[in-house]
C-alpha cells in the first residue's frame, strides 16, 4: 500500500467490523499478478482470495477450531511495515511465517507449521509486482514471478495430493463396510449396494469440497478466449504468457484422476509419508550402528587379533583435531553456502607415507596458499582453505586385485592398508598400517600448523612464494602484478598504521584437513564424543566417495551421527532423486555449513546431468555448499596406457559447471582439485603445453594424475576471473534492484 495504516492492537470480534474500508483499500491496492502454469492458473488474486485460499490450508492443520482471520493477515501487515527488515517495507518470510507459526502451535509448544512454506507464500503476496525478493535465507535477490508462481504451484499441488490421499482412504473404509455387510446379510445385497453407493458419492463430494483449497480452476473474465479445462492437458505452455486471458483464482471441484496416475500418486504419498516419519524418527544411531549394515570398500584383514589391537592403541591415542575447529569449519561452510565465502579444497590424490618430509608439506602448502590469494583477489572474499593432507591414506579401487608379471595380486589400496610394491607379500593387508596412518597425520597436520602460524602464510611476503620452476613468462607476469598489488596495498595500511589491529589476519590463515572417510574401522576409532555429540577428530572434514555413498549402507550410517562438515562425492550414476534423500539423512534438521556436494560429472556431462541434480535441491529447499571436481571425471588412459587428465578437459568442466549453475539460479561455491606443488607431468596440456610423450619425464603419482604447479597456478587465475565476472555481474544486478525500488 502506498500509505500503510497505523499499528493496531488485537481487537475483540466486535470491534474489528470498524475496519472494513481500510481492510477493503489493503486489499486492493496489493495486487501480484503471476505467470499462468499447467493446471493452476491466476493472474490477478487478491488479499482477500489469498486469505481465503491460505486459511483453508491452515485449517486442515488444525485439531479444532480458531480459523486465521482476514484481520489477521491486515494486522500482521501493518505491524510489519516500514520495518527495516525488508528493503521495500514490506514483511519478510521469516517475519511473516513467525507470524503464522507463532499463532498455531500444538499443545506441547512445537509449531504446527513447518518453517518456508506458507510463510513464503504469504510473505510473497505482500510485496509489490516485479520486485518479489529472495526468500531463501536472509538476504536479499531478485527473483523472478514465474520462480514464485512456481514455488505457489508446489504448495498447492502438495495440498491436493494430501486430499486426494484422504478421500481414497474414506472410500477404502467404505468398501470395506460395504463388504462386512454384505457377507453378513447375503439376501440384502442389492439394498447394500444401493444405500452403499449413495455413501460413496457423499464421501467424493466431501472430498472433493476439501479438495477446493488446494487446486484452482481458470474463470474467464470479459477478455478470456480459452475454454475453462485448458488449463489441465499438458505441459506445453511456454514462458511467453503475456497474452493469456485474464483469469481469477476460484476454488473449483476436484476431478478424480485415472487410476494408473492414482496408483502412482499412492505409491508416492506412501513413500514421503514413510520418508518423513523416518526423518522425524530416525532409527537409533551408536557408535557402532554402523556394523550392522553392508559395507563397501573395506581392507580384508586376515588375522583379527592384529585389527583388535591396531584399533584399540588408536583408540587411546590423543585426537588429531579439536571438536572446536570443525566447528569453526562448519560455520566458514555456512557463509560460503550464503555466498560469503569461496571454497578451496585441493591436494595428493592419495598420500604416501615417504612423502611425510618438510619439502613436500611445504610445496602442498604454499601451492594451496598461493591459488587462495589468487581467488581472494579476483573473488573479494574470503577462501575456505582445506588441504587432501595429512590422512588421505587410502583409495577406494573398482577391481580388489590387479595382473603383475602374469600374476594376480590385491591392489594397492592406500599406505594405511597395505604396500604399493607389486609382491604379493606387500600387498597383504596390514592393520598395522592404519597405526602408522595416524603418526604420519600427526607429523603432518604438526608441522603445518607450525607454518601457517609462524609467519609462512604472512601475505607481506607473498612476493617470496616461488618455487623457482615457473618457466611460463606471461603467467609469472600476472602473478608478480597480482602479488605486487597486494603487497603495495599493504604496504599503504602499514604506513597509515591500519593494519595494527589485522596484523593476524594477514600474518595467518586458517587451514583445514580432509580425506575420504573409507576404513571404518579407523574412522569410528578416531571419532570422540564431546558434550553429549560425536566428532570424528582424525580430520576436520571429511567426504563419502561415489562407490560408498549407498543409502543402506555403513558409511551412511556412520556419517549421519557425526558432526564433521561432510562431502558428498555426485558422479555420473548419481540419480537426482538419490540425492534428496541421501542428504536428507545425512542432515536430516537442515543445519548450516554440514553438506557439501562435489559434483564430478566429466566435461562432456554437466549440461545434462547437472541442471536436474541442482532443480531437486533446489526444490527440496535443502542447504548445501556445490563445488565442482573436475578432474575424476575426466581420466583416460594414453596409447601407452598411462593414466593422465587433460588440462583443457578440466577447465571445460569447471567452466560448464559455473554456467549451469548461473543458469539454474544457483551458486558454486567451491572447487575441489588433485594437484601437486611439485614440477611433475601427470596431466597434459597447460601453460607448458605437456604432451601424452612427456609423460614419462617425472611422473610419480602413485594411484591418479594431478595438475603441477604450472597448470594449479593457470587454473587459479581463470577461476579468478570467472569469480570476478560474476562479483561484476551481481553488482550490476544490487544496482538495478536499488534503482527499481527507488523508483
């Protein structure tokens, strides 16, 4: 409204009948006008209609009585406006669903409704048309009225199926009555079936009247040219309905569909409700839960004594990581989910135990470290750094065992189980291994935290990070101008005596662990209970893999009673529905910063795979960080069977990946690299312009290809300006929506 009337207390029913005119003005001035869609269509629905329609959806949640009131919603509107809440003075989602939550509770205090659902649609009716807002967290985005129209379309759909569940339920009971009575009196049947038949058709038209608030029916106005049932056949209509007919909400009765799309629609409301109830029960979690269910990918120790004391001696030893840092892990994650922040995640494909020297933590750590400043720079904002470093021990294989000189011996599955020498002695599997596995973390995470907190990250000396094998002269000449920038700007805080108060800021970072959580048995040794929940202390984040991640399998099970920020591996069999529910049970209450999906499609994959994996989370309203791998998808072998990833391949993907998700109306927030700091030729292609015949020059990763420090480097810098155009891109998009509701 363009003058909203002054704040009003909760009246007696006999005192708001003063109000009509001012209610009728509300109304009237307030109204959305929304994008027709198959079988719902409304163009121009009021206050009053929408009242009508969201309060006999409350009132079928509702154990008796105490309908919501036109009243209220003017009331709650007027108490919410000029709020600073809202840009454009109108009601949040959170401050309206409060609203609505607040007033229906059940007898023990829990809300009735459930948080982003009436409340979205109720905050979305209130705002102006053509500057609907984000209502998906707690800033603030352009989004389109067919988004919302769409978002109304879910809602109501959902109501509809829920009575179209009733009503078959009702007719079930009936049948079955009808049944009783008529193996009781068999000489009546016909008069049973008579007074049986006119039950039913009372049952439908019950159900069809409860059926009314949750489907509409297009009413033609003076203008309409299409028959009314046009709205029901297909899925044709296309995004250009500028020049449909004016049409006006209207509760209309329900038709019953065709039995084949009953069955289906059955079977459906069965598995949500089951689902659901799974979710809001889950099934006991323990430490050891896990044992009971099938178990992928696991080391086949013989002797069982060995195992029992290898895990007991972990068990006593001191935790690798503090509860308090993967909490400050998970809250870096939440900010990157809200855009706040970018994810940086790289390292070993997997470690190896000789590689535990200071010269190698060095090179992983100062390659990592300069990539991030790269992406602070062309992103401007903070890098969530976290290493594949000390415990990525061990590798999931396809096949367990391998053909070495005509023989068949076990694969090398990672230092932690057994040996990477082609003997069938070395390759037995070891329990002693995982022992050795937590010392060789131990040393590792030790010495890099003594780096990064001693100076080694300090961004003054950042012009001192070269390895002394950049031979490339156009990219050494973007990083010394990037690098000089920093450092002068610097410089200038120092000199003005600003930096004082940030000198931790620039003299450290923070930096995180992670590796694939695959032995169960060490993972469940290392995990701690604090205050009553459980941390898995062998590293601060850690990832289930695409051959692990079954929905009744141990790992699942494991992963859902942890509070570690976890990583959900997404490749290519990964079937989108899967997906919901896979998240679901990991974070069954939403949290923040605990799910972080790593798609890794393969380039030639994205456009078609992703869009649909990034719709269903979308529409399941479900918090997630999405970073892109763009290297396990693109693996091939050479003519000389050598495993390599091509350079361009890579940045295909991850270029893909960047613009489904701008297409989609999502976000990537972080990438997930195989990379070394080392001068090795694994991959082809890059500023060096390696070939599949330099291959064999220094080639010593022990399981797949990484990038060298070459190729990490060029990669970081388009990243870098992928981020910026995007940063570009959302600038524009703030002015424009300031510009439109200044206007």
């Amino acid at each position: 409204p363009q003058q909203a009337p002054q704040q009003q207390p909760q009246q007696p029913p006999q005192q708001q009948q003063q109000q009509p005119k001012q209610k009728q003005e509300f109304y009237q001035s307030s109204r959305a006008r929304f994008i027709p869609l198959p079988r719902i269509r409304y163009s121009a629905m009021t206050k009053a209609e929408l009242a009508t329609v969201l309060r006999n959806q409350l009132n079928q949640l509702q154990d008796s009585g105490d309908p919501l009131s036109d009243d209220f919603y003017f009331q709650v509107h007027s108490a919410r406006k000029g709020s600073s809440s809202a840009a454009s003075g109108f009601p949040t989602m959170e401050n309206f669903g409060s609203a609505l939550r607040s007033r229906f509770r059940h007898p023990d205090g829990s809300p009735k409704l459930p948080t982003g659902t009436l409340g979205r649609i109720a905050a979305s009716s209130l705002r102006k048309p053509k500057k609907l807002m984000s209502l998906k967290g707690s800033h603030h985005a352009a989004v389109s009225v067919r988004e919302m129209n769409e978002q109304l379309a879910r809602e109501f759909r959902a109501a509809e199926r829920a009575r179209e569940e009733k009503r078959r339920k009702r007719q079930q009971q009936q049948q079955q009555q009808k049944k009783k009575k008529q193996d009781a009196d068999g000489d009546d049947d016909a008069a049973t079936a008579t007074d049986d038949d006119a039950t039913d058709k009372a049952t439908a038209e019950d159900g069809t009247e409860e059926a009314k608030a949750a489907d509409g029916e297009a009413v033609k106005t003076p203008t309409a040219t299409k028959n009314d049932d046009s709205d029901s056949d297909s899925d044709s209509d296309s995004d250009d309905d500028d020049d449909e007919e004016e049409v006006i909400f209207r509760p209309k009765a329900g038709q019953a569909p065709q039995a084949q799309q009953q069955q289906q629609q059955e079977q459906q409301e069965q598995q949500e409700q089951q689902e659901q109830q799974e979710r809001q029960h889950p099934v006991e979690w323990s430490l050891d839960s896990w044992r009971q269910r099938r178990i992928a990918q696991q080391p086949d120790y013989p002797d069982s004594g060995k195992v029992e004391a290898a895990i007991g001696k972990i068990k006593s030893l001191p935790p690798l990581v503090h509860s308090s840092e993967i909490l400050r892990l998970r809250r870096q994650l939440a900010a990157a989910q809200q855009g706040q922040s970018f994810l940086l995640q790289g390292g070993d494909c997997a470690e190896r135990f000789q590689d535990c020297t200071s010269t190698s933590i060095e090179a992983k750590l100062k390659i990592i470290l300069q990539m991030s400043l790269v992406l602070v720079w062309g992103a401007r904002m903070p890098t969530v750094r976290i290493g594949r470093v000390a415990g990525q021990y061990g590798k999931p294989r396809s096949k367990p065992t391998e053909i070495v000189d005509g023989k068949e011996i076990p694969c090398f599955k990672g230092d932690n189980i057994n040996s990477f020498e082609p003997n069938a002695e070395t390759r037995v599997h070891d329990p002693d291994r995982l022992v050795q596995g937590y010392f060789h973390s131990a040393c590792t995470l030790n010495y890099i935290r003594s780096l990064v907190t001693t100076g080694f990250a300090d961004l003054h000396q950042s012009k001192h990070w070269d390895l002394g094998y950049v031979q490339n002269n156009v990219n050494r000449q973007k990083y010394q101008q990037l690098t000089n920038r920093i450092v002068d700007a610097l410089d200038f805080m120092s000199a003005c005596g600003a930096d004082s108060a940030h000198d931790q800021v620039v003299s450290s970072v923070d930096f995180f662990t992670s590796h694939e959580g695959l032995v169960m048995e060490f993972e469940s040794a290392v995990t701690r209970e604090y205050e009553g929940k459980y941390f898995n202390t062998g590293a601060h984040f850690i990832w289930i893999g695409d051959r692990t991640r079954q929905l009744d399998g141990a790992h699942v099970e494991y992963f859902r009673g942890i509070e570690n920020p976890i990583g959900i591996k997404v490749g290519p069999t990964m079937v989108p529905e899967d997906l919901v529910k896979l998240i679901r049970t990991l974070n069954p209450t939403n949290a923040p910063g605990k799910i972080t999906l790593i798609t890794r499609l393969g380039a030639g994959n994205v456009k078609k795979m992703l869009p649909p994996l990034i719709k269903v989370v979308q529409e399941a309203d479900l918090l997630v960080l999405w970073t892109c791998d763009p290297m396990h998808g693109n693996t091939h072998k050479t003519e000389q069977d050598i495993k390599t990833r091509s350079f361009d391949a890579i940045l295909d993907e991850l270029s893909t990946t960047f613009e489904c998700h701008n297409n989609t109306g999502s976000r990537l927030g972080g990438v997930h690299f195989e990379m070394t700091g080392e001068d090795v030729t694994e991959c082809t292609g890059g500023p060096q312009n390696l070939l599949a015949t330099d291959l064999h020059v220094n080639y010593t990763s022990y399981c797949d290809p990484r990038l060298n420090y070459a190729q990490s480097m060029e990669i970081s810098f388009r990243l870098a300006a992928m981020l910026a155009e995007q940063r570009k891109s959302k600038q524009q998009q703030q002015q424009q929506q300031r510009k439109s509701l200044e206007y």
